[in-house]
C-alpha cells in the first residue's frame, strides 16, 4: 500500500504542487524568490558543510516559518555543543533568521519534495535524527528517512480540528506519512486525539506542550532593557497602544478605532504605535496616505531624533525592523497583527510581558492565542467597534487593563516546561543511533 500512496504523491500531488507554485510566482514576489534561491540549495549546502563543525552526529531541523523556528530554538540550542546542526525551512519569511542564526552549522530551503531531492539531502547531511516542528511534515523526506534508517521525530505537534489531513478522503495518505515517523511530541491532549486518527494504534504519541512558550520566557528574562530606545520617547504623554505585525487590513481597523476615541473620548485617547508586518517604502507610503485622510497626526521612526516632540502625535509608524519587542515594554495595551490578513501572529510576546492582548478573529493556527481568550489574558475583535469599545474600557479602567496583563503574563509561565519534556523523549532516539 505505501508504494501505491508513493507513486499517487510522485506523480500527481508533487508535480500540482510545482505548477502552483510557478503560477503563484508571477504574481507573489517572495514565491518568486524562494523558488529562484532553491536552484542552488545543494551546492550550498556542500559548501557549508564542507566548513562546519566536525561532530559525530547531526541534527536536521526542518521547519515552515519564524513561529515554528521558535519552536526549534531551544531544543537546538540545549543540544548544538555535542551535535552538528542544519536547518531546512520554507517560507521566505524565515530565511534571514536561519542563515544568521548562530547555532545552526548550515541553514538552506527545503527543496522540491522529490524522491531524489530527499536521496541526495540525507547523503548530504547524514543525519543521526530528523525533526520536524508543528505540522510542516513532508513525505518523501519521512518515507526515505524510515528506508535509510534515521530515525523521525515531531516536535511541537499540532493538529486543528479543521485540519484536511482529518478529511476521511485524504486520512489513509497521511496515515502512511505518519505510521513512518519514530514519535510524535504534540501540545495537546486535544492534539494527541486527534493525531490518533492518522496514526497507527502503535505510533508514540506524547504529551509535551509547545516549546515556544520556554522560548518567549527566556528571551523576555534575558533581554536588555533599553529605556531610550525610541527618540521622542519622554514626551509621549498619552497611554501606548502598540500594534505589531500589522497588514493594510488591520490597519485601517485600527485607525479607525483610534479615530473614534479621538472624536468621544479625547481625554483618554492613546498614541498608536503602528508596526508594519513588511515595512516596505510602498506600505509606508500607503499607510500615511490614510492617516492624512482621516486627519489624524503622525510621525515616521525614521524621521525622528531626540528633539522630536511626540506629545501631540496620534500615530507613529515605525518603518524599521527589529524594535517590536522593545516597543511592546512601553505598551498599555497590545495588539497582534495577522489576524485579519491571514493568521495571527506572536501573542506569546507581549503576553509574557504581562501587557493585555487584543487580536482579530483568524486564529486557529494559535492555541496560545485561544488560551489568553478563554483565560481572560486577551479580547478577540471582529471590527472596529469592537476595538473601540475594548480599547475604551480598559483605557477607562487601568487597574483592569492591567489585571488581564497580569492573567496573559501567568497563562505563559502555567505552560512552561515544553522543552525538557520534549528533551526527555528526544534524548532517547539520539542515543540509539551511537
């Protein structure tokens, strides 16, 4: 049966997947440069092996994006003085943190998922294990693991209820994915039920949590604070609203929002940090185009300095990478982009900073994010209004406001522990292979 479901993925679903994406490429910058950086994936592979460090095993890391290398990082780092370390990824939107990232020994895109393309990567990277995070497991590279003897591992695994691998017309194909893999390590008891629908009743299935919630904690523990970071910074004399990873369509909820506490309740009327997801000249340029429309002020982070006076500043946009976390610390209230574009992004980093969270209603591929709203550590909005009246009671009653930072910051440090957990069953599979 497994041949059968290896010919069916070979010839029909590998060669639809390439089409798509080569159509998707004409009309999608970052496809259309992931697809051009994948021509020479293995000759640079080649070349960083060639230097890197001369260990007796490896680890492969294969991960989609940012979210699930977070899961990754502290595993990798715990493991990266008595292992060799390569990464492989997906999205374009990792790329740039996995080939800086000082822990990994080589870091490339995962190529097309052929049965040669996988061949030729494992007699690369000769890897003692393979270790796939959240859900970006691939299935040439399972099959011809299992075939090579290396052994497979899960981590971080998670499966919605929603999700198509449970549809009963595709449930067997994944089934003869994931009867390969060696252990599974989900977030879940939710997770774990449901990986039971595609796993045969002998596949190990354990319990470990999401390891990210280890990694937020340690990097908000570790971070220097720097008070004077933002110029201007002291004369903002009004609360903070700080929104990250934001998309036009956020955007312009947003502004909204902030528009109206501006016409009732100028008293309590915030500055709004607004964090563009890609701050790109064109983004900017549309995004302050709408802020003239609606007459709000503005200023442009790279237009400040340390005479700039931002008391009377509505909105500052901040066209620059790398300060989102920094600017959180200054927050009265969070928002988490994503949410109204496609999926939300990391509620995880201003809720461990104890700051209260607000997010749009797209967020199934976030658990935690569930979490903080059933726990009271977030307000889930579907429009405007909605904003409006969340940012008006809590702005109304600050004790409140930050009570519901409080109920995020202990839902982050209740779920501590992910990664020993997934060490402690990790460990096990890495010494089998001496």
């Amino acid at each position: 049966m497994l041949a059968n479901w290896e010919f069916f993925y070979d010839k029909i679903v590998l060669p639809t997947l390439h089409t798509s994406f080569q159509a998707l490429s004409l009309f999608d910058q970052k496809i259309r440069q992931g697809l051009v950086d994948r021509r020479s994936v293995f000759e640079s592979l080649s070349n960083q092996l060639s230097t890197a460090r001369d260990l007796e095993q490896t680890l492969w890391f294969h991960f989609t994006s940012v979210g699930e290398f977070e899961q990754c990082k502290p595993l990798i780092e715990y493991l990266h003085p008595d292992y060799r370390v390569v990464l492989t990824y997906f999205s374009p939107s990792v790329s740039h943190q996995a080939n800086s990232y000082q822990f990994a020994d080589a870091a490339i895109y995962l190529p097309l998922d052929s049965k040669q393309n996988a061949h030729r990567l494992i007699d690369l990277i000769q890897p003692s294990v393979l270790v796939f995070s959240k859900f970006d497991i691939w299935p040439n590279l399972v099959w011809q693991a299992k075939k090579r003897s290396v052994k497979t591992v899960l981590i971080a695994g998670t499966l919605q209820p929603k999700s198509k691998r449970l549809h009963p017309l595709v449930n067997k194909f994944f089934r003869s994915v994931h009867q390969q893999i060696d252990l599974h390590c989900v977030v879940s008891e939710a997770d774990a039920n449901r990986f039971r629908q595609i796993c045969p009743s002998s596949a190990r299935i354990v319990i470990t949590g999401d390891t990210r919630f280890d990694q937020v904690h340690a990097r908000a523990s570790s971070a220097v604070k720097n008070e004077n970071f933002l110029p201007g910074q002291s004369t903002l004399s009004r609360p903070i609203l700080v929104a990250g990873s934001t998309y036009a369509e956020e955007e312009k909820v947003l502004v909204t929002a902030i528009k109206q506490i501006k016409q009732t309740h100028q008293s309590i009327q915030p500055h709004l940090l607004i964090v563009p997801h890609e701050p790109n000249p064109k983004h900017v340029q549309n995004l302050t185009q709408h802020l003239r429309n609606r007459n709000l002020t503005f200023a442009k982070y790279t237009e400040l300095d340390n005479s700039s006076d931002l008391s009377q500043v509505d909105v500052v946009v901040i066209d620059t990478v790398g300060i989102l976390a920094q600017l959180y610390r200054l927050a009265d209230i969070t928002f988490v982009g994503g949410s109204f574009h496609g999926s939300v992004h990391n509620v995880m980093e201003p809720a461990v900073m104890a700051k209260p969270v607000i997010f749009g209603p797209t967020i199934d591929n976030a658990q935690e994010a569930h979490l903080l709203v059933q726990l009271g550590g977030a307000k889930m909005i579907q429009n405007s209004q909605q904003l409006y009246s969340v940012m008006i009671d809590w702005l109304s009653a600050p004790s409140i406001c930050k009570e519901v930072g409080q109920k995020a910051n202990h839902i982050i440090e209740s779920n501590l522990g992910a990664t020993q957990r997934t060490l402690s069953c990790l460990v096990p599979y890495l010494a089998s292979v001496l």
